[in-house]
C-alpha cells in the first residue's frame, strides 16, 4: 500500500493504492470527517462485483448510504443524468451531511465529480476507481464534466475530490479492452516523463495485461506520482505543466469524436493520438524516426490499435478544429522530444497535421514511403 | 464614483459603482485582460434600454459581442436554459477568447455566472447589475446557481466575478416594486451590521423611492462595502460570516417557496422573512419589541409587504424543512440583537417559529394579543 500525497494551497488530498485495502475503505473515508451519508455513484455491474464489501466497510464506520447505478457508456456523462441524481441526492440528503462517491471508470468520475461540484454549490467527494484507465489517470486531478451535443466535457469543472481510494484487487475483473484502454494513459506516462516506466512497460506488458498484482501496483503507484506532481505544480492548466498530459489526446479526441464515441474507447483513441502526435514530432525534427518506432512497437504488443480505421480524414480534422484545446485560431499540440520529454508547440502547419493522420490511416508507412506518398 | 475591493486570496476583484460611468465599461473591461470576446446575457427590456451604450463603449475597445436574451422571471434559472445558452456561446467561442457579462437583475446574475463557472470548466464573467437588489447584493459575492424542481439553486458553485459594475444611472427605470424589492436586502445590512444605514433609510427612504441619484449611490457603496468585507472574511459560508447575511431569508425563502415564487418577488419574501426572524428574536429575549417596531415601521413605510397572506402556516412550514439552510435535521436562523448586530441560533422550538409566523398571518399583533393568542 503507497499514500502518495496531491498538494494544493488548500485542498491537498491522498491517493491511496493498494491490493486488498478495501476493508480499510470506511476508516479512511471518515478520517476526513466530510459527512455521515454516502450517496454512491456506480454501475450494475461493479455494484454487482463489489457493493457488498463497500456497505460492509462503510456500514462498520456508523455510515449510512445509498447507490445509484448509471448505464455504461459516454452516454451517461449527460446534463439529464446529472440532473436525474441531483434530485435524487437531495431527497436522500435529510441530515445535510451527505458526501459523494464515485465508484467505476472515467466516466463515472467526471460525472459524479461534477454533481458533487454542483449540487448545493459543491459537498465532498471521494473517487473509488475501479479501472485501471481511472486508477492511474482521471481519478486523479478533479477534472470534472458532462457532455453536451456541441462537443465533450462542454460543462464542467476543476473540482478536487478529498481521497482518491485505489483497491488493485478491482482490476482483477476487468476485459483485455479495458486493460489496454488504462496502458494507453500509461505509455502516455512514459513518453512524457518517464524513461524507466516506458521501460518497464516494454519488459513487462504482458504481466500486466494478465492482471499481475505487482505490476499493476507498480504503474498505479508510479502514474500517480507523476500526475499528482503535474496537478500540484498547474491545477487550472494555466502553467503549460499539466497541459502535457495531453499528450495524443488532440488528435486522440478528434478520433474518438469522429467514430462518434463507439468506434473507440479513450484508451485506443489516445493510442492512435500518441502515434499522430510522434509522426508530428518526427516532421518537426524533435523525435526520431527510431522514438516513434518504440512507442508504436509498444503500442502494437499491447494490442492497442495502431491504424486509424472506420474514420475519414476530413471527420477527423473537422472534430479537431472543435476541440477545447485550440486556442484561438491556432492550433496546440504536446510533442514528443524524444522518450520521456514532452514541448507544447502552436501553430503546426495544418498540412503536416493532414500527413500524420494519413499515415495512420493508409497501409503501412514502409508502403507509403515506398510509394513516395510521404514527405520523408 | 466609488471602487471598493473584495479582496480574496488570488481572486480578488473590484466593484465600481458610480452614476454615468458605463461609458468607461469597456475600458475597466479591458483592462481585466480576460479575453476579446463578450458574451452578454441580458432580457429584451434592458437590452432594449441599453444595449446600445454596451455596444459602443465595448467595440470602442476592440471588443466583439453576442448578446443572449432571457425571458423575465425565475422561470429562467434552470438547467435548460442554462444548457441552451451553452451550447451558444460554444458556436460563439471560435476564437477561444470569450468572457460573459451578466447584465440584469439577480435571476441573470445567477444564471450567468453558473454559466461561467461550467463552460469548458470555468471561464471569465463580470456583472453588470441593473437592479438595485442585484447592485447591493446579489451581484457580489460569487454564489451563482439554477433551479431544479426539487429546490432553487440546488446547482450551483461558488465562482467570483472579475468585477462589478453598478451604473447607478441603470436604477432610474427602476419600477417602484424592483426599487422596494431592493430595498428589502438595504434594509437588511441596517440590521445586522449598520445602524447609520438603517438610520439614514428611516430619514431617506423617500428620495430613494423617488430614485434620486445621490441617496441610491449612498447606499449602494455602503452596501457593497458590507458585502466585500463579509465574502472576503468568509468566501464559502463557512465561518459564520457571511451566513449572516441570510437574515430574513431562511423564513424569506420559505414564503416565496410556498407562494411558488408567483405572489411575492424576492425582496417582499425577504421583508415578511426579517420580520417573522424578528419576531422569533424577541420571543427568544434578543430584540426588545421596540427593535421590532422599529423595523416593521420602516418595512411599513417603504411600501413592503408586513403581513404575510395568500399561503398557509403548514406550506410555509413544510417549504421551511426543505430549505438549504438546515443542516442535519436542526433549523439555523440568523437573528437581530438590537439594530446592527446578528447572531446566529440553531434548534430554535418549532412553536416559536410557528408563532412568529401566525403572527405575521393574522391580524395585528395587538389584537392577537389581546386575544391571548402570544405567548406574551
């Protein structure tokens, strides 16, 4: 078990991780004296898995609760669904002691996060990842949101949780595609900051898409770390720190949105973003061609998509001009300088953007070039 | 003109307030560096009246604007409209420079600045108030919010505007009811914090009706000053400071709640609401009768409501037990001790509360007593 602290002005708060430290959940949930009531956030499926043990701890600590289970799926990071449980909360919310927890993945985080900002002008709340995607990336930082038809995560916002409580036994459960979905954000990880990590990754993949124990507590506990430093030093992503973090998420939402959110999850998404934003950085001289053959190598073993398919180029460039991380008329992207250095830069011609998606998307990049169809 | 500071750690903001001064609105705006884009939130009547001076002194410093027009009245703050205007000021926001200016009375105060506070998690918004009630009150002070069915301002977030701009000058097309509904929260300040207000009201209270110029500056600076003090010393309602500036409100909101927000607007609801605080004061040996008169007179006087009727005593009680201000299952009121001073009491008995009410219900308090119907 590892507490990694979050620092912040006034709103420091720990990430704890580790397997089998559920039993502890209660205990350390009224350590921070943030309420009696818990109004719980989760799906059938993990309510199924794991409500029991979450009632059991949190009743052992004299706390009363309620769940509410939300359908699966992006779909539910709605202005109708988040208004559906404000009503419900306040009809639980007697005592005015109530707190939130969100208990699953992304999308259940940024939608309880975002009642809890919300509801009566903002009550505490407690994230309780159940994915390794959440476990080592949007559980942490207090990026809330719902969506809204014009574009993802419209309405929202920073709103840190007071504990983010992560039990690596929940991961045990969870399908190759989830598993990989989390890497994506993991390898992000490495590319940005992290040399040992990317690594690590390279030699230790497949333990941790068995589900190893070990490994999976290593790059939780290690991604926690990096993030929690990069939300300490930027919280608001004004300081062009946390911002980094977006690595291969520019082009990774611009995919995602042009599949419409059900070709690919974020995690494959964000794969095919990392892999655009490396041919970026390859065209602007900051990677070598051998630095994006790493990355790519390693988002192959994985399993992790390395073709952008079932997309056209002119969906995905029109999503792109969409995207809340365009300022201005410019666009801004975060490059790869190498393995384990990430440089934001504006203003990248559009058509070496339109090279780099293409890439992707015809047959390999040995046929291009043999085909003279590259600039390189 | 005057500007008076709410100084907050890192979100300190002016409020300036002063007759004929919007023509300089443009130039305080831009001085604030928060984007080029404005986005006005406002209704056709004020929009009608003003809009053309907003225009000019906006496009005089380079600035581009959109206005969005509400329908009157309460009905506005909710989550539809909320979302409406989102998704417009997205189609809006090319530039990614955009900043809202609520320019209204307390419905689009709140509605804006909950706006604000979740488009693309947070961007910049000033208030341009145009109600007295929104110049001494609402308007300053960050708390924003919109409606649900199952209470007002169930969601919502604390979030500072980056300044206040009250043209005195708007308050001349004041209706002599918005002028009375304002005065409700000006009488309020006389009581729990300034008796040369309350004193200068009890003298002025005419030329203010009659909206002179020099008594509604007076008393919109002294006003802002009280406020700016109280939110800097206790931002979030946290510290027992600001939560005194809800006196009258607790059984204010709960009158307004059981007249559905039809019979009385929020300033008469707030009259009744100190009075019948007023009369639980006294039962409790806070506030000598001659402190009640003394603020039913002036009540009286300016033309607000001093007898509650059109609801009953059980739907002004059951509006009460929903009310925000509850915590746990005790009631909290904010209570005078003489003119100028307020505390604040929990558990107060029920049948205190329910006399005082039935007090403000029936007829004068003279025949009720005569009537042995007081407890003394």
């Amino acid at each position: 078990m590892e507490t990694i602290k979050l620092a912040l002005i006034d709103r420091s708060y720990n990430i704890i991780a580790g397997e089998n430290i559920i039993k502890a959940f209660g205990r350390n949930a009224a350590r921070l004296k943030i309420g009696t009531d818990a109004y719980i956030i989760t799906n059938e499926k993990i309510k199924r898995l794991y409500g029991n043990r979450i009632r059991k701890t949190m009743e052992g600590c004299g706390f009363s609760l309620r769940f509410r289970t939300v359908p699966d799926g992006e779909a539910s990071k709605s202005i109708k669904t988040a208004s559906s449980i404000i009503a419900d909360i306040a009809d639980y919310d007697q005592r005015r002691r109530i707190f939130i927890i969100a208990m699953g993945g992304g999308v259940i985080g940024d939608l309880s996060g975002f009642v809890a900002s919300v509801y009566k002008r903002g009550v505490p709340y407690v994230q309780l990842p159940t994915t390794l995607l959440a476990q080592v990336d949007s559980a942490i930082g207090g990026k809330t949101g719902v969506d809204l038809a014009e574009g993802k995560n419209l309405i929202g916002a920073f709103y840190q949780p007071r504990l983010v409580f992560s039990e690596i036994g929940f991961l045990k459960t969870l399908s190759q595609r989830q598993a990989r979905s989390g890497l994506a954000e993991v390898i992000k990880y490495g590319v940005i900051k992290d040399t040992a990590l990317f690594s690590y990754l390279e030699d230790n993949y497949p333990d941790i898409l068995r589900l190893k124990t070990g490994a999976l507590e290593y790059i939780v506990c290690r991604c926690s770390r990096i993030k929690a430093k990069m939300v300490s030093a930027d919280e608001r992503e004004e300081k062009g720190v946390r911002t980094l973090l977006n690595f291969g998420h520019t082009a990774g939402h611009a995919i995602e949105a042009a599949g419409r959110y059900k070709l690919h999850n974020h995690g494959e998404a964000v794969a095919l973003g990392m892999l655009v934003a490396a041919g970026i950085s390859r065209r602007l001289g900051l990677l070598p061609e051998s630095g994006v053959k790493r990355i790519e190598n390693l988002i192959r073993a994985v399993g992790l998509p390395t073709r952008i398919t079932g997309v056209t180029l002119s969906a995905v460039i029109n999503a792109h001009y969409r995207d809340k991380k365009f300022l201005g008329k410019k666009n801004r992207f975060v490059l790869a300088k190498g393995i384990s250095k990430a440089v934001i830069r504006e203003n990248i011609p559009l058509e070496i953007i339109k090279d780099s998606l293409r890439e992707r998307m015809r047959g390999s990049t040995a046929l291009l070039r043999a085909a003279g169809k590259l600039d390189r």
